[in-house]
C-alpha cells in the first residue's frame, strides 16, 4: 500500500457549504470536484464555460494535479473538459477551476454542489534536457499517429 501523503485544502470564501474532495471507493484514483455556482448555470450544445470548485490546494514539490472530466457526465449528457486534462502545478494557490463544454445536443444544468469533474493526484519528476544530434534507434522509430495500424489483419 502506497503511503498517503497530505495535501492541504482551502476553501475559498462562499463556499463553505460545499463538500471537500474526497475518495468515493476504497480504489478510487480521483476525487469529485463540486460547481462553486452561485445560481444554475446553463451550458448549452456547443458551449463552454469555466466552472469554479470553491477550493484551492497546496501540493507538495513533486506532485501535480490532474483535473480530469467524469465519464458518467461523458456518457449520458456529453459533458467534458475543453483541454482535456488540465493540470494544476503544485506551486500554484489560486482557485481550481473546471472549463466544462457541452458536447450533447441538448441544454445542460449545473447546480452548486454538482459533482462536475475529478481529480487525480501524481508524482512528477523534473528532467534536464540536454540537447543532441542524435537519439538512439528502437524497432518503433519515428513511427506514429496509427503507424502499427486499426487491427491485427
């Protein structure tokens, strides 16, 4: 078992009343985040908008934050993330905050306290780069974008 490691939360002012991130299932990987709205707010077919959580984290040197969409938001209403994952670095303090885009057909509500997308905590590790001519060969190459092809046929 992995040794759990802190991870301080703040509040921001307002929201007080919303629930902080918490682990749903004993394997879960991420924690729900929750709409800081004042007042319903709709995202209609096409639309994005960003949605703040009413928290602010401190990570530890060496972590970040992976901000992720729900597949069940995904599945039955089409609710995403516009940038895919966002990151959250863990020298940063200010508000997380979720920029959600309705890719369904049809208007979507969000309500304060709505569990609007998930997190996922990581290591991370700085690299130096250094720069060269030459990298070494492996069977792959440069191949990419589908190269291995759709099946095995």
């Amino acid at each position: 078992m992995n040794k759990k490691v802190n991870l301080f939360i703040k509040k921001i002012e307002g929201a007080e009343d919303l629930e902080i991130p918490k682990y749903m299932t004993s394997g879960a990987s991420g924690v729900d985040l929750y709409a800081h709205v004042k007042e319903t707010t709709i995202l209609g077919p096409g639309e994005y908008k960003l949605i703040s959580t009413g928290i602010a984290i401190e990570l530890p040197i060496g972590f970040e934050a992976q901000i992720r969409g729900r597949s069940g938001l995904a599945a039955k209403h089409g609710i995403g993330l516009v940038n895919g994952i966002g990151t959250i670095d863990a020298d940063y303090r200010g508000e997380i905050k979720v920029i959600l885009i309705n890719w369904g057909r049809i208007p979507f509500e969000i309500q304060r306290g709505d569990r609007i997308a998930q997190m996922v905590v990581q290591r991370v590790e700085q690299v130096n780069f250094i720069l060269t001519d030459t990298l070494t060969n492996t069977k792959r190459g440069e191949g990419g974008f589908g190269h291995t092809g759709k099946s095995d046929e």
